[in-house]
C-alpha cells in the first residue's frame, strides 16, 4: 500500500509540475484556463439538469486536456530537432488541430444549450 501511494503521490506532483509549466510557457494555455474559469461557474448557474451541467464542464476540461497534449507534442519536437523539419511541422500542426477541433466542440455544445436555454424551451435539457 505504501509504495502505491507514493507512487500516485508522485505522479500528482509531476502532474501538477505539468500544469505549471504549461502555464508559464503556453499563452494559449492560460487564456483557456481564464475561460474555463467562466465557463465552469457559469455551468452551475443554467437551468439545466446535472447530466448537461456534466456535459458542459466536460467539454471545457477537454479543450484544457487537449492544449496540455498539444504542449507536449510541441515540446518533444522542440527537443528532437530545432531546424525545420516536414514531419515536424506536421506534429505540430496536428496538434494544433486537435485543439482547434476541441474548442469548435465546445463553442457548439455551449452553443446549443444556451440556444435550447434562452430561445427555445425544451424538456431534453432537464432530463
């Protein structure tokens, strides 16, 4: 028992190290995370049942867990090889896709409800 907490004790500390880093080194980083200090509050504030509360904060943690992916992806290549290169420009890009990708999904599902919210009643958002 010790050693496997010691070990997730560790892994929440490189966990966190991540995060900081991401922080001080990704300006992408840090305006997402501002968003999703909006976003999350906002959450709690809709009429909305808790499955599409869920549903909503979850799409915004997953544009975050994207960006902290795409940082990595960067960061490997930054180490591998520092003239251009076409295969990392296509890490690269793809990572930057993904994020794209994660945020068009969370602007759509934000979208909808607040659509379904504020425009049209519905009973599919209190189920």
């Amino acid at each position: 028992m010790g050693k496997k907490f010691l070990r997730l004790k560790k892994a929440v500390v490189f966990s966190i190290k991540g995060i900081k880093s991401t922080w001080a080194g990704e300006e992408a980083f840090r305006q997402e995370v501002v968003i999703a200090a909006i976003l999350i509050p906002l959450a709690f504030y809709l009429p909305v049942s808790m499955a599409v509360r869920f549903i909503l904060i979850a799409s915004v943690f997953g544009v975050l867990i994207v960006e902290l992916i795409n940082s990595a992806i960067e960061a490997v290549v930054d180490l591998c090889t520092e003239e251009r290169h076409p295969l990392a420009g296509k890490a690269k890009d793809a990572g930057s896709a993904a994020v794209f990708l994660a945020l068009i999904f969370t602007g759509a599902v934000w979208a909808i409800v607040l659509y379904f919210c504020y425009v049209e009643s519905s009973a599919v958002l209190s189920v």
